[in-house]
C-alpha cells in the first residue's frame, strides 16, 4: 500500500468516526425552533392573562366557603367586606383574618389593573362594594345583587352570590 492510500484510508476512518451536525443543520434547526416559538408564546401568555381573573374568583369562592362554614361551626358573627375595587376582608367575631382576605395591593399585584363592576338586575351598574354576612345556619345577607366581574382589559371573569351562600361562576354561561 502506498502512502497516499493510507493517508487517505486514515482520513476517511477520522471523517467517518466524527459525529456532529453542519452549520446549515444548526442553523435550519435554530429558524423552526424561532417559528414554533413566535406561533407559541402570545397564545400562552394569553391564556396566563386570563387565568389570573378565574384565580381570583375561585379565590373568593374558596374565602366565602371557608366562612360559611366558620358561621356554620357557631363562630358568626362573620362577615366579608367587598371593597369598590374588588378587594376584601373576612372577620370573624371582629378580628380580620388576613388568610381569607385579598388586600387591594395583592389584587393588583395578581392582576394589574383588574377593576371590579357589578352588573346588578335590570343591566344597570354598580359598585362592588359589599357587606356579607353569615348567620349561623349559613345564610348570606347583603350579597350583592347581580353579577359581580372583574376585569383586567384583557379577560372578564365573574361570579353571582346567591343567600344560600352558594356561588355560580360565569353565570351568563351556567345552565
């Protein structure tokens, strides 16, 4: 065998043994990559926009739950203070229980620029702003009358209180 030919045996057993991608397969891959994000992300971010409305609904659910069953367990009086701007504060027996309250900075810390309107009976609005009481077999006073929504622009969630305590979300879509 000559020299050459062993040279070039050599070589193609080096080439042949070099795993690896070529710049023009790095680079097509980098563009479908840079496509099927562009397509992704505004669809994600949007559905995270408008999940924060729903998370704070079902928040207030949860909080309204908790004290029914607080008034139902014989500690009433309790009572949840829905503010103007949708925020609130649950007491029991007077003394505020920060776990099932939503401050008015957590509220725009969670949704920026959420506002809060009631759509009371008849269509006409009105401010959130509320009294719930709990007596003790459960039933709420001072609901507010119509569908309470939030709002951030972007997305509407909202929820009806019934005296029963009970609570519909969306309910132009409940059946």
């Amino acid at each position: 065998m000559r020299c050459s030919e062993r040279l070039s045996a050599g070589w193609r057993r080096r080439r042949g043994s070099q795993a690896g991608f070529t710049l023009v397969e790095l680079l097509l891959t980098l563009v479908v990559m840079a496509v099927l994000l562009a397509v992704a992300v505004p669809s994600f971010v949007g559905l995270l926009q408008s999940q924060h409305g729903s998370d704070v609904t079902n928040q207030f659910a949860q909080d309204m739950a908790w004290a029914q069953g607080q008034a139902l367990s014989g500690q009433s009086p309790v009572t949840i203070k829905l503010a103007a701007d949708g925020s609130w504060t649950t007491s029991v027996k007077g003394s505020t229980v920060a776990a099932h309250s939503l401050s008015a900075s957590q509220l725009q810390a969670d949704d920026p620029g959420v506002a809060c309107s009631l759509t009371a009976t008849g269509g006409t609005s009105a401010s959130c702003q509320s009294t719930l009481s709990f007596n003790s077999i459960g039933i709420v006073t001072g609901a507010p009358v119509g569908i309470v929504q939030y709002s951030n622009g972007r997305s509407v969630s909202s929820f009806q209180v019934f005296a029963s305590g009970s609570i519909v979300a969306n309910p132009s879509h409940a059946s």
